[in-house]
C-alpha cells in the first residue's frame, strides 16, 4: 500500500512537471513568436514607406523638372540651388599639352596629371594620385586643408619624370574639383555656400575657394596657376562630352550625390541680360538638397536626417548617397534589434551611428553564399553580434535591398527629372513649370555620363537604377538613353577644361 501510493505520487508529481515544463516551453514559443512577428512589422512598415511604386517615382519626375524651373528662375526660388558654372566652352578635342587637377570633396582626394593629344578624346597618359583625407582635416581650418593638399601637389610635381619641364614664363595650370555647393562668379573663381558630406571648416565658407588655394600654392613656390573650379558633377559631364558629344549631363552617385546639365543660357531666367544670350551652359544642380513631398520618407530617414550635422538640408542626398545607405540600414536592424531577443542582449557598437558603413552593407546585400557567411562575419566584426540565426540574417539582408533599392529607383526619377526638363523623355519638357504635351519633339540619342562607387561597383544599385530608369521612361524611350560611366570624370575634367582656359594657349 505504502508502495503503490508512493509510486503514485512520484507519477503525479512527474505528470504535474512535465505539464509545467510544456507549459513553459510553450509560453517561450509563443512569446518568441510574438517577438518574431515585431521583427517582422518593423521589416513590413519599413518596406511600405520606403515605397517606389513607378507612380511614385513619376510625381518624383515631376516635382525635379518643376523644381529645377524655379532655381532657374530666381535665385533661393527652390531648394534646387541650380547654380551656374560658367562653363560654356566644352573641350573641342584640339586641347593639347599636360594639365593638371586637384578632386576634392569625398573620402578621397587625388592629384591628377593629363596628357593631352590633339585628336578627339586624347587623353595619351593620364596619371592619378589617390588618398584619404585625414577625418581631423575635414573639420580643422582651412588653412590645414590646403597646406595638406599643396604638400601632396608638390611631391607629386617633384616626383615628375621627364617630359614635363615648364618652358620659361610658363606656368602649369590646374582645374580645381570642389564637390561641394559653390556660388561661381567665374570660371575660375567661387565663394563656397556651405558644407555638406560631414566636412566642417567654417572659415572657408562664404570664401572665394580658388583663391584660398592659389594663394597656399604661392606660399609653397609652386609655379602652378589655378585656371578652373569646377564642381565634380560638371567634371564628369566634360569628360562625357569630350567622348561622346550626345552627353547632356554628368551624375555622381557616391559619398555625396549630384547631377549637372546643359542647359540653354535663354532658360537660365535668373540672370537674364549678364550671360550671352545664346549657347548653352553647365548648371549644377546640387540636386542632394532637392525636396519634394513625393520623396517616400520613413521615421529613420527623419531621425537621421535630425541626428546629422546639417538637418533640413541635403534630403535627396540622405536617401541616396554612400554616406548615409548604411546608416539608414543601421538604424532599422537596430529597431529590430530593440524589439527582440534574436540578437541577444542589443549590441552597444550597433547603436553607434555609421558603424555599418555602406561598403559593408553592400557587401551584406550581396552575399552569395548559402549561409551567408558574410553577413555573419560583419554582424559579428563590425557590429559585435555573434550567433545571428540564418533566418535573422536573411532579414537583415532584406533591410539592405529595401534602403538600396529605394535609393537606386529615386536616382533614376532625378535623372528622368532631368531629361523631362531639357525635352529628352519623349515627353515634350517642361515651359514655365508646366509639362507640355507629349509627341512634339524627336527622340535623340541622350548620353548620361555618371560616376561614383555607388553606381560603378555596387552591382544592385546599378540593377535596380536601370530597371528604374526603362520602368519610367519605357523602352521606347529608354532605349535612346545611355548612362556612360567616365573614369575619374571629376578630376579629369576638371584638367580638360584647365586646358581650355589655359594662359600657355599656345599649348591648345
Ligand atoms: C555636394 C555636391 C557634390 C556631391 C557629389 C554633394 O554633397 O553638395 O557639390 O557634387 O556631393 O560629390
């Protein structure tokens, strides 16, 4: 008796734990599930703000021509600044001689020596010097930054082999690449407006940027002469042109983003009566700071953009441009990571903002391998978050297209924007903001030279702006527009037009 009630109650108590412990387990799944499913709306409201359906990114056409119509027509009438060149001679391909070029504007800074022939697209050596820019000289003086880059332009003059000795009373001549918004009052001269890709030396804004560098290569004996300024934009479109004359506009797609074009100098209404009256002109359009209503905005875009150094400013580029993709992705993997435990305890170096850079989360996005090793091995390195389950990473793989395919789609509705304004979309153009109606202008050939690492080494992104770009403009059209991508555009351009507007003009 004692025995069987106590085999019993061994019996009982064990059905009671194994209940208890199923109970457990089950809770565990269902809360589980309950975290899952957070994860998943995260994914699901981020994919449906970030929104490009082709209707979409046609109001997003509409909106650039219109804009651009307005930064033509007065000056501060849009956040297209619309700004002149006062490039109006592009290179005719008789240039000839060695010309030089200083880019500056993103990660990068390089020093470039042209040769030139004298037939069209001559460009017989060309040789670039490249480097990083010192994060501490991007928000030092300005007095810094061109003795830094003066240094760098004597050791490479020093460096020069034969061949490149001055005739006397020559000077060599340099174009300047600044990518940033300058207010140019010549070819060679402009006062910079304002900084954007994280630089930040205040005495330089409001200051003539030729000038600032002139005067620090005279201080180091250079006999250098700073004959251009030009804007990385309006660089590559020169060298686009030099190669083939169909090229209407030049497109960066990189740290920063910007779009430059041609346009007549009769339609650049807001200085009617200084500019000649016929011919056309480069414009940079500084399209990063281009806002419209249209633009499919989500809250991380709004955080980031009220995180940065510059709110209010440069839209266009924080939903584009290589300095913010990874950021944005960033900032949803680490909602996600706030909404559950699939992570384990919230990694502190992934609330660090810019640690996933945008090369890394390219290189996430386009992980091949079965198990995504890759991801693994940047959650981990980059981020401190090991042991991610493959189905978590297949998430945060899909973070990366949605940011990069948003991304991709609104760059090809800009340049789309573009081609509407100058009449090369089929559609007709665009008169007094109003879009005429379709079927009055011949389809021609339309070149888009377009450089930056986005666009050039980021597979997808060039995918997805391509497919945008046929989307909207429809095969009939797009078959007549080709984007041409130019190597080293900015900095070689930059030396083309230096040719151009050489004072050795016996060297043309
Ligand atoms: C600058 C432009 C530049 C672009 C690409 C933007 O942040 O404002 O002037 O062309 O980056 O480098």
């Amino acid at each position: 008796m004692g025995k069987v009630s106590f085999g019993l109650a061994v019996a009982v108590s064990c059905a009671v734990a194994s209940t208890g412990i199923a109970a457990v387990l089950v809770v565990r799944r269902v809360r589980r599930r309950r975290r899952w499913n957070r994860v998943l709306a995260v994914l699901k409201e981020f994919e449906e703000a970030c929104s490009t359906s082709v209707g979409r990114l046609r109001q997003v056409v509409d909106a650039m021509a219109v804009e651009m119509h307005a930064g033509l027509a007065s000056e501060g009438g849009s956040k297209l600044k619309m700004l002149l060149s006062f490039v109006q001679n592009l290179p005719t391909g008789n240039e000839k001689g060695i010309f030089y070029a200083l880019d500056i504007g993103g990660t990068y800074f390089r020093v470039l020596r042209v040769q030139l022939g004298d037939k069209r697209s001559a460009v017989v050596e060309c040789d670039v010097e490249r480097q990083p820019i010192p994060q501490e000289l991007m928000t030092s003086t300005s007095e810094d930054l061109f003795d830094f880059i003066t240094s760098s332009l004597k050791q490479f003059i020093e460096k020069e082999g034969g061949g490149s000795e001055l005739l006397p009373g020559r000077r060599r001549d340099l174009g300047l690449t600044f990518s940033f918004p300058v207010k140019q009052t010549s070819v060679s001269s402009g006062h910079l407006i304002k900084w954007t890709k994280g630089f930040r030396i205040k005495d330089l804004v409001g200051k003539d940027v030729a000038e600032c560098l002139q005067q620090a290569i005279n201080k180091k004996g250079l006999n250098v002469r700073v004959s251009t300024l030009v804007n990385d934009a309006v660089g590559t479109l020169t060298l686009g042109h030099y190669h083939d004359p169909d090229t209407v506009a030049g497109v960066i797609i990189g740290t920063g983003t910007n779009a430059c074009y041609l346009e007549r100098t009769d339609a650049i209404i807001k200085c009617q009566g200084l500019l000649r009256t016929s011919g056309v002109m480069a414009i940079n359009m500084e399209w990063g700071n281009f806002w419209s209503a249209h633009l499919p905005r989500t809250s991380y875009d709004m955080d980031l953009d009220v995180d940065s150094p510059n709110p209010n400013d440069q839209g266009f580029e924080k939903m584009i441009s290589g300095m913010y993709l990874g950021e944005i992705a960033r900032r949803v993997i680490f909602r996600m990571a706030q909404e559950s435990d699939f992570f384990g305890p919230v990694s502190p170096r992934l609330s660090v903002p810019f640690t996933l850079t945008t090369p890394l989360m390219s290189a996430m996005h386009e992980d091949e391998s079965g198990d995504l090793r890759e991801v693994t091995r940047i959650l981990d390195h980059a981020l401190g978050i090991p042991n991610v389950p493959l189905k978590v990473r297949r998430l945060l793989v899909k973070v990366c297209d949605i940011v990069t395919r948003r991304a991709a789609r609104l760059a090809a509705a800009g340049i789309v924007g573009i081609l509407k304004k100058i009449g090369r979309d089929g559609s007709g153009g665009v008169t007094s903001g109003k879009t005429r109606g379709s079927g009055d202008s011949k389809i021609r050939r339309t070149v888009v030279a377009i450089e930056g690492a986005l666009y050039t080494n980021y597979r997808s992104f060039r995918e997805y702006l391509n497919e945008a770009l046929d989307e909207i403009l429809g095969e009939d059209i797009s078959q007549h527009v080709t984007l041409q991508v130019t190597e080293d555009g900015s900095g070689v351009g930059a030396a083309l037009l230096a040719a151009c507007h050489s004072s050795n003009s016996v060297d043309k």
